[in-house]
C-alpha cells in the first residue's frame, strides 16, 4: 500500500454551543487549525503517483474560500468540532479523490480529530 499525505492550515472560529455553559469552549473562540488529508493507493498510477500532490489545489482553494477566518457554526451542517470538521472536508473531496483514505484535524499542537470511514 502507498500513502501520502499533505498538510493544510486555516484559522477559524467556532462555539461548541452544546457544551455545559461553563465550560470555556461554549464561548465564542478561535484555532489555528491543521487539516491533513491522507490518500491511499495499492499500485501507483502512471505517472508514479498516489496522487501528485499540485492535484490536491482544490481542496486548499476549499479551505481558503469556505472555512479561513469563517465562524465554522455559520458553515459546517453540524457542530463545528475537529471531529466534524474533518468529516465535512472528506465528504466534501471524497467523490473528486476516490483515493482519499481519511482527513485529520488539529486545533492545538497537541491533539488531532479523525474521520476515517472504514473503521
């Protein structure tokens, strides 16, 4: 199996609106978050690629255009937490790279979310 990944980064707001009220991340607050998409392949195409990584553009174009300095509750469909949101960004790319494995998010340096359907 070949894998690849490549980093995106974005900063955002959110508000974890269905948290108990004293709990800090209820309030309005921002990250500066790490976007990691993952792409799996068990035979390189022709070009000797998983994925070339200057095809993987949109979903930068994506993160730029829908989620850089957005209050995420106005954008995701759900609560914005690292979870969901790398749910929303590999539904999102899912049917343009069919060999998009899984996407991991980090809003602090140490902790990442994962959406990883297949397990």
């Amino acid at each position: 199996m070949y894998r690849i990944s490549k980093q995106f980064h974005f900063s955002a707001a959110h508000q974890l609106t269905l948290l108990p009220d004293e709990h800090p991340c209820r309030r309005m607050h921002g990250h500066n978050y790490i976007v990691e998409v993952i792409l799996e392949r068990k035979e390189l195409d022709e070009r000797g690629f998983v994925v070339e990584y200057h095809d993987l553009a949109p979903i930068k174009s994506f993160i730029d255009d829908n989620l850089y300095h957005r209050n995420l509750n106005e954008v995701l469909p759900y609560p914005p937490t690292s979870e969901n949101i790398a749910r929303y960004i590999y539904e999102t790319f899912k049917p343009r790279f069919p060999t998009l494995t899984k996407v991991r998010v980090s809003e602090t340096p140490r902790t990442w979310a994962e959406y990883d359907p297949s397990s």
